[in-house]
C-alpha cells in the first residue's frame, strides 16, 4: 500500500492465559513494546495492533498475523458487532470489548487498511514484531521468577 506507514505488530503469551507481550514495529525502525502480568494471545494481539495505531499518526498499514485482528476490520466485523449491541454472530458478548471499544473507535476516524501476514514464514518485520513480543513477555516472565515461553533460551 503506498503512501501508508507499514507497521507489523505481533503478541505472544506464555500460557493462555500467562504472562504476555506485545510489540509493533514499523519498517521505517520505529517501535514499541509492553507485557500484561495475567494475560492471553488473543488480548495481546488486539493490544499491539491498538498501540501500533494510538503511536502512530497518518494513513497507516498494519500488518499482523491475527486473523482475530485483521477480519474485525478488514471484514468489518465490528459493525455487527455494534449493530448486535456487543453480541458475536452467535449472540454472544464480544470477548475483548473493553480492548475493541477505543480501538475501534479510533480506527474508524482514520485512514487505516488491515493485511494478514503469515506468522514464522521468514517475512523479515512480521519476524522482528514477533521477537519483540516474545521477549517483552519473557522479561515480565522472568520477574515473576517463571520460566520462559517455549524456544527462548534464559541469558
């Protein structure tokens, strides 16, 4: 997409739920990064692409491999989401929602396209995205004395 910001943004949880992070960053070098003491992917995928868009001013393209992200914008689930009163299709509470509400609201007074990327498939900033996330969650892991998530070697 030209002229759009690419950013990619990633989360990771130890456990679901566990200690998590989130990172986004963007491919001009840009980002950021945060952990959640008790947490799940889901929550910390949603949080990394929030953040990404709450730093980030202009038209922008975020970039993750959430289906759970990028169908609720791209395939405008959050309408029905709004025209169900916070009801799923299965008229059940949107799970997330107090995540979803000030995303979404921001989110439609911008300029922003949502892609799905293939997570580990060697695309170089949907990598970096992932590495920063597994690490912010690790380093939270390690001050809670836990051990930390699956293919990170303790320093």
């Amino acid at each position: 997409m030209t002229g759009r910001n690419q950013i990619y943004t990633d989360g990771a949880c130890s456990g679901n739920p566990g200690p998590g992070g989130w990172a986004w960053i963007s491919t001009s070098g840009q980002f950021a990064s945060g952990f959640a003491d008790h947490s799940t992917n889901q929550r910390m995928e949603i949080t990394a692409a929030m953040e990404a868009v709450f730093n980030n001013s202009g038209p922008l393209e975020i970039l993750s491999d959430s289906t759970y992200v990028v169908h609720c914008f791209r395939d405008e689930w959050w309408k029905g989401w709004l025209n169900r009163n916070w009801k799923n299709s299965q008229r059940k509470p949107v799970a997330n929602k107090d995540l979803w509400e000030p995303f979404i609201e921001e989110v439609a007074q911008r300029d922003i396209v949502f892609s799905w990327v293939k997570a580990h498939a060697g695309d170089y900033w949907n990598e970096m995205a992932d590495q920063l996330a597994v690490e912010a969650g690790y380093l939270q892991s390690t001050r809670k004395g836990n051990e930390p998530p699956k293919g990170v070697a303790k320093p």
